[in-house]
C-alpha cells in the first residue's frame, strides 16, 4: 500500500532511503537542514572521502546504483603502513583480488543519491527543519509551518534533531559517548595532469599513538588527508593555531605527507575541527510510524569504514521487510530487534579498530597476527575469514562476527605461540582447531562462508 513517508535529513543514508521509497510507490517527502548540496561547492574542510564495502555496495544495487562504484570511485586494495622509522609496511585488505574497498567523495555520492531520488519523485524543501516534533498529533513543527506526517523517518546524523525530540517525548536523555578524538580535513593535491603522487589504491597511514594521520585517493588525482588527534594530549588540534606550530608537528611526525602538502598551513587554519563520537541510543523506534537510521541510530567512529554502509545496511533492511507486504509495524519491530543489535556490535568493533589504527597496525606482533590470519584465511576460505573480512566482503551480520571475534583471536594467537612465525604454521593442525571451535558456531548460526563470500 502507498504510504506518505516524511524524512528528516538529505545526507548519505536519508536520501538513498528516499530513493527505494519512492520506487516502491510512496509519496515521499524529504526536509534537509541545509541548502541543496548540488548548489553549493562541496563544503570547505567537510568534504571527506568515504570508502564504500560490501553493505554499502549491496544497497546502491538495491536502488539501482551499482553503476556508481563503476564510474565514480577509486579501488582501495590495503593499507600502506608508514611507521615512525620511516619504513613502509603494505598490508592487503582481502585476500582474494575481488576483496577491494571503493573510495568515493562524500559531496558527491550525496549530490547523486539526491538527484536520483528526485528522478524517482521524491520531493526535497531544503533549508527546512523541525524546531519541536509532536509525536502525538504525528505533526512537525518548523519556523514557518506545522507538518502532518503518517510515517516519519529520522535519518539527520549523529546529532539527530528528531531522536533528540523522540527521546524528550519518552522522558529519555540523549547520550552521545565522545572518543575524546578530534579530527581535521587536509588535501594533497594531484601532480602534473591530474596524476596520482602516492599509490591510489591503498589507505596511507601514519600511526603515532595518541595521533594519526591518513590519506585516501579522490578522482582527480587528490588525496583527502585527515589528522586524528587526542583531546587533551599534548599534540591536540585545538591547541595548534600558528603555522610554526603546524609545521613543527608536520616535520616532526607526518615529514614525507608534509612535502606533498603546498597549503598545509592554509588547509589547517581554514578547515573546521570535527569531533567524534557514538550515539548511544536504545530508541530508535516507536514500532508504530516513527523509526531512526544511519548515524542518528547508531552513529559510531569511523575506524572501521562503516558508519554509512551500516546506515545503507539499515535501507537495505527495510526494503527486504516492506518487499514481504508486512504492515509498517511489524517491519518497524523486526527492525528493532534485528538492526539494533548489529549497530551496536558494529559501533563496539568501529571503537576497537580505534586502536588498531594509532597504536598497532605498525607494530610486529600486529602485523605477524594479520599474516597468519590471512594465511590460514587463504588456505581455507570456506572455513574461516577475518573478522575485517567478514565485515567488509560479506552480508555476515555484525553481530555474529563480534560473537567469534574472540575465539579466532584466541586460535591465530595460539597458532603463532605454538610455531613461532606465520610461515611455519603447521595449516592441517589449524584447520582442526577451526573444525572444532569456529565451524560448530557457523553451523548454529546457518551461515556458509562459502555462500556469503560469492555475492
Ligand atoms: C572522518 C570520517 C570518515 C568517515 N569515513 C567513513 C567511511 O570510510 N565509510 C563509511 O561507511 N562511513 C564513514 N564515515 C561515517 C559516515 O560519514 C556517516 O556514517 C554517514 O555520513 C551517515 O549518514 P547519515 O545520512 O546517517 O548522516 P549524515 O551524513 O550526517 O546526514 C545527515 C543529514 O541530515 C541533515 N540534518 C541534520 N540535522 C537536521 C535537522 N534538524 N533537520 C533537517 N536536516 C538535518 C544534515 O544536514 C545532513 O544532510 C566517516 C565519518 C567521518 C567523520
């Protein structure tokens, strides 16, 4: 049955909403905040890169947009490694050469979901956004008008408006838990004819501990650069406002980025400082005509690379349950048992990976584990594939894969221990070990590894 579905924010996850719903036959009306992205030049210091993997991927095919990570984005095959000695450590993503990430421009991915969806007759009113929501009289209240809704989506980010109006209805408090991270936008520009002066396909990083630094290719021959620091600590981006400060820091801890960098000190000036954080929110439904998605459900760090591709999960989600003819209730309840628990293991692992970034991926230990992983992983792929594996190539829900997280830690650890360096593992003894911990929790949880990886 056509509905008229209001949504709240045109960002990444709203829009591609906006898309399936349209296609599906309802009228759908979307009020964004801001003006029309696709007027504007992107905006300065927000006009991050995003890499897109297998969920992000699976929705864009669910509205029809597959083309896009064809035409418009940049395959990311591993992280190079740039550690403090100035050595380079390149570390594969998959470990089969269809396992790559896809960078994209956030600006851009957002100018066509939106332009898509007004093909498809969704209807926009930018520069319009609740003050107050009554969810009793199912009415939106801006400046100038008061709006009747029969469904209302919730998808304007991290510092959602209407979950904030939701949780004030239910007497809740909102909770945002900060990382006590910020971060801030760079730009290294493209050499001569729009070349490439690093490897394009790799996510360049530079850990330091309490700060770090990383690159991804645009189109054009860029790279979006962001340097992550500490709140607090003694390099900390709120402290540094004079160019001699910059450049020290640059020279001291980031020298090979910084010569690629003509407007270093121009980019960290102008460019505002962000903040991150993860939504802790235990509400994102009333079950009946008002539901939360993407980052103002479930917002997280973006360590993992998966803050929107958790969100186009969610799309995803929806439209396989409104495809069962299910009433909007019952869809809005599953979704909340389903979907809410693999946001919060996604927001738990993004947290994790935290780590993985500043502190470990340079160090030995670190790097022999992922060796072994992907040795054990590449002899045996239907009987074991990396947690960041599963997450990132597969529909694997995350809750699951945070349930064995631990137990295959704990094996590739033993693994190593046992015989010393990830060559010399003995991979019949390994293969018995997954047999008898990991493939009785695969069969309980119905999941073929070698199923989930052939989509
Ligand atoms: C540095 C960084 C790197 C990242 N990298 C990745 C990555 O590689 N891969 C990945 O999957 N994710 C990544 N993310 C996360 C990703 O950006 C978010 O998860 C994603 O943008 C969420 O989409 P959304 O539509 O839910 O929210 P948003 O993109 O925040 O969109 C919300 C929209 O709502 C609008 N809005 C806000 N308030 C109102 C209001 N009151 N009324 C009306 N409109 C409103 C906003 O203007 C905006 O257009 C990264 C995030 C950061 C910060």
């Amino acid at each position: 049955m056509s509905e008229s579905v209001t949504i709240v924010g045109a960002g990444l996850v709203g829009s591609l909403f906006a898309i399936g719903l349209a296609k599906r036959g309802h009228k759908v009306q979307v009020h964004e905040k801001r003006d029309d992205i696709r007027k504007l030049s992107i905006p300065g210091g927000r006009s991050i890169n995003l890499v897109i993997t297998s969920r992000g991927a699976k929705a864009l095919q669910d509205v029809g947009l597959q083309k896009i990570l064809d035409q418009d984005t940049v395959p990311i095959k591993g992280r190079l490694i740039r550690t403090k000695s100035g050595k380079e450590e390149y570390q594969p993503y998959g470990v089969f050469p269809d396992e790559f990430n896809h960078s994209i421009s956030r600006g851009r991915l957002n100018c066509m979901l939106i332009s898509e969806a007004e093909k498809v007759g969704a209807k926009f009113h930018f520069e319009s956004e609740p003050t107050s929501i009554d969810f009793q009289k199912k009415t939106i209240h801006t400046q100038t008008e008061s709006i009747p809704y029969q469904i209302l989506i919730g998808a304007d980010g991290a510092f959602s408006k209407t979950r904030k109006e939701y949780l004030k209805h239910l007497g809740v408090e909102d909770k945002v838990e900060s990382l006590g991270v910020s971060y801030k936008e760079l730009f290294i520009p493209s050499g001569t004819n729009n070349t490439f002066l690093i490897d394009k396909n790799a996510l360049h990083l530079w850990p330091r501990g309490s700060h770090l630094l990383m690159a991804l290719a645009n189109l054009d021959g860029s790279f979006t650069v962001t340097l992550y620091t500490t709140d607090g600590s003694e390099i900390d981006i709120h402290k540094i406002d004079q160019s001699k400060q910059i450049q020290a820091l640059f020279s001291k801890h980031y020298q090979d980025a910084q010569k690629l960098m003509p407007n270093l000190e121009k980019n960290f000036l102008e460019n505002p400082n962000g903040h991150l954080g993860t939504v802790r929110c235990k509400n994102w439904t009333n079950e009946k005509d008002f539901i939360l998605i993407g980052d103002a459900a479930h917002g997280l760090v973006p360590f993992y690379g998966q803050g929107m591709n958790s969100g186009f999960e969610d799309c995803s989600f929806l439209f396989e349950m409104l495809d069962t003819n299910e009433s909007w209730e019952s869809v809005f309840r599953k979704f909340n048992s389903v979907q809410r628990m693999n946001g919060l293991a996604i927001q738990n692992m993004a947290l994790a990976h935290y780590h993985e970034f500043s502190d470990r991926a340079g160090d030995m230990e670190f790097i022999k584990f992922k060796q072994a992983e992907q040795r054990i992983e590449k002899a045996f792929p239907d009987l074991y594939r990396s947690s960041y594996s599963m997450v990132t190539y597969s529909l694997i829900p995350y809750r699951f894969i945070q349930s064995i997280q631990k137990l295959q830690e704990d094996l590739i650890l033993r693994m190593l221990r046992e015989f010393g360096e990830p060559e010399k593992i003995d991979l019949a003894l390994a293969k018995k070990h997954i047999a008898k911990t990991l493939t009785p929790k695969l069969i309980d949880a119905n999941i073929d590894l070698s199923e989930e990886f052939s989509l």
